[in-house]
C-alpha cells in the first residue's frame, strides 16, 4: 500500500464526506462515535498491513496510530477548516459538519468558527497532516531522518492541544459544556487526552533510541 494510495483514499473520502446530510441531533451522539471507531479500524487494519516487516511491536502499533491520525488530520480537521472559512460549522450541513455540531455541544468554539481555533486546525491541516505518511515512509525504510520527524510532529501536536484549551481554561472555561459525561470524559478528555498521552510516549521513545544509539556508537568507536 502505497503513500500515493493513502492520499488518494483521504481525498476521496474527504469529498464524500462534504455531501449535505442533516442526522439531527438525537442521531448525532452515535454517528460520532461509529465514525471515530471506523477510522480507528482503518488506522488498524491498514497500519498492521504495511507494517508487517517490522520486528518492532512498538513500531507496528505507532504507524497504527500514524495512519490513524493523518486520516484524522486530513478529513476531519481538515473539514472543520472547510466549513469554517467564510461560515460556521453550525450554519453548514454534511457528514464532517454534523460531527463537529455534536462536538460543538462540548465546546462551542468549533460550531462557531473560533479565529484561533481555526488558525489552529489549519496549521494542523497543512504541516501535520503531510508530516504522519512521511514518518510512516521512515519508519518503515529505517530512515536516519526518523525520529527528528517524529519529535517534530509530537511537539507539534502538543502545542496545539495546549494552545487550544489553556486560553480557554485561563479565561474560566466559558465555551465548555461539562454537565454531560459524554461531553466531559469521552470528547474533552478522552479525545483530546489520546493524542497527548500518545505524542507524550512518541517523544520518549525517540529519546530513548536517539540516547542509547549514542552510547552503542562511543562503544563502537
């Protein structure tokens, strides 16, 4: 499976997911979740495929999460830039805005197109979407090159999360809505804490491998 192909599949998944449906809001709740476990499957599936050669367990289940999140990068960020850029996702339609309508209950900065949010996701959009094939591509060519693209890419996605929600913690929370679970724990914390925990233990996996690959090459020498 080819980089070219993944692309390819994103693109094509991206526009489909542009045509005009309205779930409503009762529908919405488990759309969300059914289409975040979908791409979570793919992640699976195709990550598990390419990555087959490797020996490294660790390895295998990071390029998991790669093709995971570049899908994510790609088509649902990504949409969220669409509909945010001349409107709102709460005055569009479309499978990518029904989802960040659901989203939106939790933090109604995403449904009413918030500048630096969208600053945000467009960064996200343009750098780390492209970033996550490219790590993918060093990593299964045990590229030299690996594990600064995989700290650049952790730090990034680090800063983002942080960007996102410190403003708003540090003006008392105004846009989030915690009085449901479903809003508290599965799209504030879990969501947004996945990538967090996950880019956390990128970076010290590249520490760990950049600082003994040192100490194996002063032994060598």
């Amino acid at each position: 499976i080819s980089l070219e192909s993944n692309y390819f599949c994103f693109l094509v998944l991206f526009i489909a997911m542009q045509v005009p449906i309205d779930f409503g809001e009762y529908n919405r709740p488990a759309y969300a979740l059914i289409l975040s476990a979908f791409q979570g499957l793919i992640g699976v599936v195709v990550g598990l495929a390419i990555s087959r050669r490797l020996k490294s367990l660790a390895d295998r289940w990071l390029i998991v999460w790669l093709i995971y999140d570049c899908i994510v990068h790609l088509t649902i960020e990504a949409g969220f830039v669409y509909y945010s850029i001349g409107t709102t996702v709460a005055k569009s339609s479309g499978p990518m805005a029904e989802l960040w309508k659901e989203y939106g209950l939790a933090d109604a900065r995403w449904a009413h197109a918030d500048i630096t949010i969208v600053a945000l996701e467009a960064l996200t959009v343009v750098f780390c979407g492209p970033l996550c094939p490219l790590l993918i591509y060093a990593i299964l060519k045990d590229k030299p090159y690996r594990h600064y693209l995989q700290i650049v890419l952790a730090v990034c996605e680090l800063y983002g999360g942080w960007m996102t929600f410190a403003p708003e913690w540090l003006t008392g929370s105004q846009n989030l809505d915690t009085s449901s679970p479903l809003f508290l724990w599965v799209y504030l914390v879990f969501f947004n804490g996945l990538w967090a925990v996950i880019d956390v233990l990128m970076l010290i996996q590249s520490w760990y491998e950049t600082a003994t690959g040192k100490k194996n090459k002063k032994k060598r020498s």
